[in-house]
C-alpha cells in the first residue's frame, strides 16, 4: 500500500484534512493505522473503540483490567480529596475529577501490556481530534 493510500484511508475513518492525517501517520506503526480504519468498517458508533475489545478471547482480561484500574484510580481520588480536605480547598473535592477518564485509560493500557502483553489503544487514540475530559 501506497503512503498516499495510507492517508487517505485513515482521513476517510477519522474525518481529518489531508494534511493532518499525513502528520498523525508520522511516526506510528502501520498497525495502529490499521485499527483505526478496521474501527470505523465494522463499528456504527460515532466514537470508535479498538477492535481488540470486541475479540470474546480477550474479554476476561479487559474486565480484569477494568477492574484494577478503577481500584487504581478510586485510590488516588480518595488520597487527593483527603489532601483537598487537609487543605481547606472542599471546593475541588471531587468522586469523578475532570480528565479521570485519562487517568483510567492510561491504567488499564499499563496493565493490559504488563500483565497480558495485549497492545490496546485507548478511546482517545482511537478518536484523532475528539477531546475528552
């Protein structure tokens, strides 16, 4: 497959310009690429999630990791409010703070690599030019 094939294929799965799918393809694997556009053939949602989620035979170890990563997560909330508390800042206290959803992401790929050796791409790799909070 062509470079100019490669971008036009992934400006016709994430909605970029020409220019800007050139500059997102920089630099990362084919395979990448390729999940991205496998997303957008087979998914109806408006927001693509990796392709790798929907394969049975990895199910348990996406629940798993689910699961580790909301305890991570559920930890470091309660520290940080503690630390808000201790602060006098109750204003910030917060069970679901602004970008938690990074945070989860970034927790469950840690886990998924180190502990199944499973390579996912989290939602907001997935969505080039979507911003989540």
């Amino acid at each position: 497959m062509t470079k100019a094939h490669q971008i036009a294929r992934i400006r016709e799965a994430t909605g970029m310009g020409w220019l800007e799918s050139r500059m997102f393809l920089a630099g990362r694997p084919a395979a990448f690429s390729e999940r991205i556009i496998t997303a957008k053939e087979k998914q109806k949602d408006r927001l693509l999630h990796d392709p790798i989620e929907d394969d049975p035979a990895f199910a348990v170890q996406f629940a798993d990791a689910k699961r580790m990563a909301q305890e991570v997560f559920q930890s470091w909330v309660a520290k940080r409010n503690a630390d808000y508390l201790r602060r006098g800042m109750t204003n910030m206290v917060s069970e679901h703070p602004r970008g938690g959803c990074h945070f989860l992401w970034r927790e469950m790929k840690r886990i998924l690599l180190e502990k199944y050796g499973i390579e996912w791409f989290t939602p907001a790799e997935m969505n080039p030019g979507v911003i989540f909070d």
